[in-house]
C-alpha cells in the first residue's frame, strides 16, 4: 500500500516544521500569557520557517529569537505576539500600522495575516530586499521604504498602531506625532542590552497614555541607512 502524504501549503508537512511543532509553541505562548485568539491562530499559520536562514530553519517554531545575519535578528515569537496583541487590545480595531525595524518580515506578515495595512521600515537594503522577496512570495500585500525609520513615515500616517522593533533609550517624537487618535505605539525602550516595553495610547481627547509593561532585548535603533 502506498502512504499517502498530506501537504500542507507553506509547510513540508513532515520534519520539525510540522503542524505539530507550531502547534508546541502555540502551547508555549498561551502559557506565557498570550491571550488573543486572533494572534495565536497567526502564529499557528504563518510560516516563521520561510524568514529564516535554511540552517536555522529547523528550529524555527522555538520561542527564541535567531540571527538573520547583518548582526539583526528574527524577533522571538513570544515578543512578536505580544506587541500584536497589545495594539489589538482597543475598543476599535486598528486598521493602518507602522512597523520600524522590518528585518526579516516576519512581524510584518504576522500583521498582514490579521488584515492589517502594514507600512514597514528598514534601514539596511539587504535585509529589505530579502523581506520583500518572502513576504511577495507568501502573497502578503505589505508597503516598505529603505529608510532611517526614526523619522517614521509622514506620508502614510497618521496611523492606527506603531510597533517599533529595535530598542532605543527614548522613544522618537516623530513617531509619537504620526500616531492617531485612539491609536497605540508599542516600543522597546531602556539602555543598555535591555528594555522595556512601552505602550502609548493616545486617548480619544488627544492625551498621551504611557504604561511600562515587560522586559524585553532587542537589537539597536541606529541611525542612518545601509545599501548592502
Ligand atoms: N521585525 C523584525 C525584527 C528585526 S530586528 C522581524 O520580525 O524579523 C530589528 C530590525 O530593525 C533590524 O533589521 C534593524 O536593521 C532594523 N533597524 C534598526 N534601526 C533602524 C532604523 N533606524 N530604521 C529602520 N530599521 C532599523
């Protein structure tokens, strides 16, 4: 009798980037308290595997965070849930989101996923080439620059959320101003190798909300841009 494999589009369907696997960090996440249902199903079908190195492939549905090479890395699941869910989290569904710090497009398809009009930033070519090239090739529709993204985006905005995805020690005014009325920011901040995750809402009265929640690393917010 001949075995019959079932293939999953996106997957190898067998191996370690099985369903099963995914289905293993989904498990993981809602023990560390990811909540949103929405996110955990992105998660579950977003194919991290794709934005990584063909070397690291294989681990890629571990919560860790991976080199992506040009001494960035591929944000670790648990901190890509996390920041989602925290700009769901508003009485009216966001719908235009700024990412800074594209890397290897994984936070910006797990964005596209859930139907969002993701906008996303980079500052070094190499890994924006590579990023659109991923994100083109799963049939994500999501707008970048190559640009220094401290500046934001003024064009497109004002937006909905920002997910900034490289830590600074404070947070950038420009992307403050480009955050809409009832819109939330989320952004590693701090000194050092370590931050925290700051979330700012603006309220429906203009004020600006601020909360300190959890610590997380990130690689640095740097200045300039990169052709290679
Ligand atoms: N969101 C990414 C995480 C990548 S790591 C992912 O899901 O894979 C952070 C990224 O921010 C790196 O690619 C780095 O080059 C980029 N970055 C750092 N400073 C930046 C800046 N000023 N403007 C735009 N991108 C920046």
């Amino acid at each position: 009798m001949i075995a019959r494999l079932r293939l999953d589009p996106g997957t190898s369907g067998i191996g370690l980037t099985s369903q099963r696997v995914r289905d293993r960090l989904i498990e993981r996440l809602r023990e560390q308290g990811i909540r949103n249902e929405h996110v955990l199903s992105a998660i579950r079908n977003v194919p991290r595997h794709v934005f990584m190195d063909e070397a690291l492939a294989q681990r890629a549905y571990e919560d860790s965070a991976f080199p992506i090479g040009h001494g960035q890395t591929i944000s670790q699941p648990w901190v890509v849930a996390r920041m989602t869910e925290l700009i769901l989290d508003v009485p009216v569904p966001p719908r235009k989101v700024l990412e800074i710090g594209t890397g290897s497009g994984y936070q910006a398809a797990i964005l596209a996923s859930l139907g969002l009009q993701v906008h996303t930033v980079e500052r070094i070519g190499a890994l924006l080439r590579g990023a659109r090239k991923v994100l083109r090739g799963l049939g994500y529709n999501v707008r970048s620059k190559h640009d220094d993204g401290r500046a934001g985006w003024a064009e497109h905005g004002p937006f909905d959320a920002i997910v900034v995805t490289a830590g600074a020690a404070a947070l950038e005014p420009a992307l403050l101003d480009q955050l809409a009325v009832g819109g939330t920011l989320v952004a590693p901040v701090g000194a050092g190798g370590t931050q925290t995750l700051l979330r700012v809402r603006r309220e429906d009265d203009g004020q600006l909300r601020q909360d300190m929640l959890e610590p997380v690393v990130f690689v640095p917010l740097l200045a300039g841009v990169i052709d290679g």
